[in-house]
C-alpha cells in the first residue's frame, strides 16, 4: 500500500498528486527558486547526498520547528546538501532565513511551477501546498528514503531520516 493513501491534515483526509517517490528509484530533476528568485535545479547539488525537507509553510509551528531542526543538523554534515521547498515566496522564506539565522541549508520554494511538489508527489490537491515529509538522494539522485508524513501536523522522523544520509 502507498505511503501517500491515508495522509490527513488536521485529521480530514487529503490527496497528494503527482508522482510517488519510492526508494530505489532516480529522483526526477526539479525547478524551484531560491530567495533571490534564481532558478535551482537538482543539478545544482550534483555531487552531493541530498536532504529534501518539505514543509507545507515555514510560518507554521511545525515547519518551523523542521525546518530550524535541520539547521542545525546541516552544520555537522558534510558533503550533504539540505534543502527546505515549500510554496512559500522567497520573500518570506528571505524574511524567516534572516530572522532564524538560516545559514546552512537552502530554503528553496515551489511557489511558480509546483514542479518539485508534482515530482516527487507531495502537491496537495485543492490547496496548492506542499505536503509534509523528507525525501533523502545519494550524490547519484537515487532515491534512499522517502517518508510521507501521515497527518501533516505532525514532526517527521528526523533520526531515520539522517541515519540514512549519514550512512551513504
């Protein structure tokens, strides 16, 4: 059964589209922005092992407290590149990076094309948000975890999440 069947927000359940990111397989290419509005790709973190961090809004206190979670986990890995996408503006994720000293991750949003969201499956349908969950790519953008986190509101599983990154 897919991880994404029974994710809910707030206990109503909702659909994620796109496609489904499943261990073992490549990651797909994806544009976002950075906060200077300059389009980033996957290709910009060839090299490196990947942690995707997705967050629905960094102005929430969950995606807050996920997204400050891996600031701090970013500034003892190595060779990992840490990516937070949500849909937020880049003026908002600038005002929020400034505002938490965000120095060692990339805040990067999907807010122009929802390409990252439909790629890698986290667009929620008829919100235009961004699904909570992590996903983690070796330097060759094979996948190596995905976790979906079931009922949005909720903390993802940070330790499996860079237990694996730590082990590639």
């Amino acid at each position: 059964m897919s991880q994404r069947s029974s994710i809910t927000m707030k206990g109503n359940p909702i659909t994620l589209m796109g496609t489904e990111a499943v261990v073992g397989q490549e990651g797909a290419n994806f544009r976002v922005v950075d906060m200077g509005l300059n389009p980033i790709t996957l290709d910009n973190f060839d090299g490196k092992i990947k942690i995707i961090s997705v967050v629905p809004s960094i102005d929430t206190g969950v995606c807050s407290i996920q997204t400050k979670r891996f600031e701090e986990e970013a500034k003892a890995l190595a060779d990992v590149a840490v990516l937070t996408i949500s849909v937020d503006l880049p003026f908002a994720q600038k005002r929020f990076a400034d505002e938490n000293c965000i120095t060692h991750q990339n805040l990067l949003s999907d807010y122009q094309t929802h390409d990252f969201g439909v790629e890698y499956g986290f667009e929620i349908e008829g919100l235009a948000l961004l699904s909570r969950g992590i996903v983690v790519l070796d330097k060759n953008n094979i996948i190596r975890h995905v976790e979906y986190v079931q009922e949005v509101t909720n903390e993802p599983d940070y330790d499996k999440a860079l237990d694996v990154a730590k082990s590639l």
